[in-house]
C-alpha cells in the first residue's frame, strides 16, 4: 500500500501540502534529519509528512517555513490554510461507523479527482447504480445489517454520485464486464430500473460507458476491476484503487501505476464504442 489509510481529514490536501514542503526543503538545501532536529522530531516523520501520510501541526508547519525561509507573508497563509483543510475531516466521516477504515482514503481520493476511470466485473460501478441496486448489493455482502444500517449506506452512494451529474463535474470513464449487466440484482424490476439509468447517465457529457463483451474470452484486466484516480493538480500522481475482500490497495508510483493504465487503455480498444453500449443495453432491456 503506498498511501496509508487516514483517521481524518483531506488526503489529497495532506499530499499537496507535504510535496510542497519537500520542494521548500530541497531548494533550501537541508536534509530530512536537520529539518526533524529542527522541529523535535525524527527524520522518518519528517519522510511521512512529506509524502502525506500523518496529520500536520500547525506549529510544526510554521517552524519548518522558517528554517526553509519562507517569509513571504502570502505564501505562509497559503501553507498554513493548506494545514486547516488537511485537518478538517471530510462531509464522509459522518458515515464512518459503515465504513471499512481503509475505504474512507478512497472517498477522500475520489472527491478530489479530475477523472476517475475503473473496470468493474461483478457488478455495475457504484458511481451509477441506481438506489434500489445499491441496496440489493449491500444486502447480499452484509446479510445480517440492521435496514437502519444498509440505507444509510445507500444514502452515501447517492451523495457520493452527485458531483457526476452537475454540469462542471469530473469526469467517469467505466468498462463494464458484460456479466456485470446480465446478472439479475434484486430481481428483474431493480435490474431494468439500473439498465434504464445507464442509458440516462451514458448521455452525459462527463460520462463515458463502455462494455467488455464476453466475446473476449481472454482480456487485458484479467486480474478484476480496478480505478484509476486523476487530479487536477500536476503535482499528485495518479492512484490506483484495487479492492480486495479485507481491503485496498492504493499504488501511487509510476512503476506500478504504468501496468494499470496499459490495461485500461486496451480494455477501452477491445469495449463496445460508447454508441454500442447503448444499443446492447438497450437491447438486454428489451429482452427483460
């Protein structure tokens, strides 16, 4: 896992605001051992700071601007409101007790991102699932969840889809496994209802829907779904977001990320066009 879980806050804030104090540390010469001196800490959290993976001090920002000479009274109230935001946890914690510690990165990830693009195979991609969906999903993988538990749950996926509707939203680039659309969930109404929705959001401009169709006995995503997360910002990589039964994996380095991206290149070359997509959903609503 290259980007460890957080207890609160903005992830993506705390990777900005860590690669800036790197590069502040870098021009200034000094290595990580003498900026820890500086601030009575260790070298390693000066490594994890940098690379986002701990919570900031906001006297431990001030004291490590100065030691780099940062004076400029602008760019410290820009740093240390960069510390406020990386520390202000996100409107998903409420949702905390329903969710797996090591999902709520994802969130934070997913609401900063530019473009998000993902492979799902057992099912249609939470970003475009419908409500009554939603909810069969969430009660086949947790059969023993109070309905209390399971619709707060479902209301959290909702909200989570909303920036994907509005007109200046991200982008969502989905490959569907085929299976994923002919495998009744919640039974034949739910099912036309979530095929309905898929020809609805497939007319949004920010929204591009491909299908792997079973044709393709042999693919490149072999392995199962996976998301690749983009940022606006030039200086965060992209992440690759693989969930596994008891957790995630978070990848962040080029070497890792590369195999991802020639994956999904070659899935969206081997998928239906986004006009054929619509016309075999169209007709396994049909035959419904």
């Amino acid at each position: 896992m290259s980007i460890d879980p957080p207890g609160s806050g903005s992830t993506v804030r705390r990777i900005m605001l860590g690669a800036s104090l790197r590069r502040l540390r870098e021009a200034s010469g000094l290595d990580r051992a003498q900026a820890g001196f500086h601030i009575r800490a260790s070298e390693s959290k000066i490594s994890r700071m940098e690379l986002g993976r701990v919570g900031f001090k906001t006297r431990d920002v001030e004291d490590l601007l100065t030691l780099y000479g940062v004076v400029d009274d602008a760019e410290r109230r820009a740093l240390l409101e960069m510390v406020r935001e990386a520390n202000t946890p996100g409107w998903w914690h409420k949702y905390s007790a329903e969710l797996p510690s090591w999902f709520t990165t994802y969130i934070g990830l997913e609401e900063a991102a530019s473009v998000i693009r993902t492979y799902e195979v057992q099912f249609v991609p939470g970003l475009l699932q419908t409500a009554s969906y939603a909810r069969s999903v969430f009660q086949l993988g947790n059969p023993d969840a109070s309905p209390e538990r399971i619709e707060r749950r479902v209301h959290m996926r909702m909200q989570r889809q909303e920036r994907f509707t509005q007109k200046d939203g991200p982008r969502l680039w989905a490959v569907i496994d085929e299976a994923a659309l002919k495998r009744t969930i919640g039974g034949r109404e739910v099912m036309a209802e979530q095929l309905q929705h898929l020809l609805e959001v497939a007319a949004l401009p920010n929204i591009t829907l491909q299908v792997m169709p079973f044709r393709f006995g042999k693919h490149a995503a072999e392995g199962g779904a996976f998301s690749i997360l983009r940022f606006p910002e030039s200086d965060l990589s992209d992440v690759v977001y693989v969930e596994q039964l008891w957790g995630a994996l978070y990848l962040d380095k080029r070497e890792d990320i590369d195999p991802y991206l020639t994956a999904m290149e070659q899935l969206c070359v081997e998928s239906t066009t986004p006009g054929g997509t619509v016309e075999l959903i169209g007709g396994l609503l049909r035959k419904m």
